[in-house]
C-alpha cells in the first residue's frame, strides 16, 4: 500500500494517461507534490516508467491508493467501476478529486464505500502546455481547505475558476469541449488561407499566431471582447464585410446553440 516505503501517499493518482500526467509532471516540477509522497496507479507499463522516471512510486495496483490524502481520479469514465472496485472502499481522510466527466460526486463516493470527500474538476487539454482552464466544483463532502489544495494543484497546469456542482455540464461546454471549436475554426482559417494562394506552412502560422496574439491581447486587456472586435472593424472595412458574412450565416447563434448541444450530451451521460 502507498508509497515505496509502504507509508500512504500523500497524493496519489488513478489513471495518469494524457492529462494526469500533465497534472503530475507539472506539479511536480513546481514542487506542488512530492516525488517519495505520491503514487501512481496505471494500466500501462510505459506510463509507469514515465511516473517512475520522475521518482514517484508507479504500480498497477489499485489498493496503492488507499489511505492517500488526496486522490486524483483520472480514468476514462467508463473505466472508472473497474477502477473502483481495485481501490476498495476509502474514508473521510482521503478527497477525491474527479476529472471524470459523467460521474457524479456524489455516485463516485458511492462506488468509494460512502467515505471520501468529492471534488470534480474540469479541465482541458492546453494542460499539456500548462495554459489549461479548471472549472473547480466542490461535491459531496468536499471543505474549503480541499478546493484550496485543488487550486493549487491545478494551477500547475494553467488557471482556475470555481463552479457549483450544477454547472458541471455548462463547464464541459465552455471549457473542456471548448479548446475544439477554435481548433475547428483554426481548420477553416487554414483552408481558406490556403485556398487564396498561402502555402499550408505560412497559412497554420499564421492563424495560429492570430489566434496566440488575439487571446493574449483579451487576457491583457481590460476591454470586452466586444470593445476589442469594435476597434479592429471600421465601418466600410475589411473586418466588417467578414463579420457581416459570419453573421449572415449565424455564427453567433451556431456557437451558442454548439455549446447546449455539449452540456445536453454531457448531462444525458451523467450518472
Ligand atoms: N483530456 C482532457 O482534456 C480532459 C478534459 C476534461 C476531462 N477529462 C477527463 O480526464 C479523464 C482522463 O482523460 P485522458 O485523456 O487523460 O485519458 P487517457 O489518456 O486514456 O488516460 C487514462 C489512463 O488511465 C489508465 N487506466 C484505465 N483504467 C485504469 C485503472 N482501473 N487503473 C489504473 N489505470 C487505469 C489508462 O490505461 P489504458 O489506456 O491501458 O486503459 C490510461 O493510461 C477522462 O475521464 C476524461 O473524461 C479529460
């Protein structure tokens, strides 16, 4: 059990594919874990090695987990009974925070022995790069104390915000399914460069470069992004005779009625 002195992680994490390994190498370059105090728990032998290198104790066993202070639950959902079946049954010494979309709080403590303290989290994926959004929601049980260790490990990865519970599913909307749609608009950019002569290199740098530049500027500036989009479209100009195009085929409705389609499938998977 625990870590490799046999002592109970201080954090400890279930599944440690594409983001809890970007949630553990990042906090444990900015010193938010401890190596010897954190254990991994995962399937794969290479993800293991991976964990391992960084001097935190990987194991294939679920019962690792047992007794940690916090549990960092980052399974696919649908692996998430198998899971919880190799962990056993948890007390209220462990919080378990969630990056599952689908459970809830409540439902994971259930599959847990009615023990832990729940917390969910809803990030994506910039956390690869550490310039992820968190939508942080206390669940069943979860103090405080527990969403201010949870924003400190999450700031590893990039920023923070706290939701209640009820708005988990407009979370999936706003944040974790969000990084695609400006993926896809990027796609268009690109085409549509490309298509007017630009080579396909020149046209990703480009849009990609915008895109980096455009949110920069809205992170820095204090004007709306209305304000923003107001100062770069004069009357009569370019910009206006592409919005207007945009608008005409209703683009702002089309991004509004995408977002309710992601938490509508997000609540219809809920548990
Ligand atoms: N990626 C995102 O941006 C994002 C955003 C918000 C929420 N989420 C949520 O985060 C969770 C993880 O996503 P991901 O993209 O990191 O998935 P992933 O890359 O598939 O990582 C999950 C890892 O868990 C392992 N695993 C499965 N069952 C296990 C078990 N019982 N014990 C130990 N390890 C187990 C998997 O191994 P095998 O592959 O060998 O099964 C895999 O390596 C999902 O629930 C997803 O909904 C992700």
């Amino acid at each position: 059990m625990g870590t490799s002195n046999g002592s109970p992680a201080d954090t400890a994490f279930v599944g440690c594919g594409n983001l809890g390994m970007a949630i553990l190498s990042r906090a444990v370059c900015a010193g938010v874990l401890v190596p010897a105090q954190t254990v991994v728990v995962e399937h794969d032998a290479g993800r293991r090695a991976e964990a391992a290198a960084m001097g935190v104790h990987a194991t294939a066993e679920g019962s690792a987990a047992r007794g940690a202070r916090t549990l960092v639950l980052a399974v696919k959902p649908q692996h998430f009974e198998d899971a919880a079946r190799a962990i056993g049954p948890l007390t209220d010494a462990t919080c378990v925070i969630s990056v599952m979309a689908g459970w809830s709080s409540a439902a994971i403590r259930a599959a847990l022995g009615n023990g832990p303290r729940v917390l969910r989290a809803m990030p994506n994926t910039p956390a690869q790069v550490g310039m992820a959004m968190t939508a942080l929601a206390r669940g069943a049980g979860a103090t405080a104390d527990d969403l201010a260790h949870a924003t400190r490990l999450f700031a590893a990865v990039g920023s923070t915000c706290e939701i209640r519970e009820d708005q988990i599913d407009a979370a999936v909307a706003a944040v974790g399914s969000a990084p695609a749609y400006l993926f896809l608009l990027a796609e268009a950019q690109i085409a549509a460069a490309a298509r007017m002569g630009i080579d396909p290199e020149t046209a990703r740098r480009m849009t990609v470069q915008t895109m980096l530049g455009a949110a920069t500027l809205m992170a820095a500036d204090e004007r709306t992004p209305q304000e923003l989009r107001a100062a770069v479209t004069s009357a009569g100009g370019t910009t206006a005779a592409a919005v207007r195009v945009l608008e005409a085929h209703g683009f702002t409705g089309a991004v509004g009625e995408a977002m309710d389609a992601a938490r509508a499938r997000s609540a219809e998977l809920g548990r």
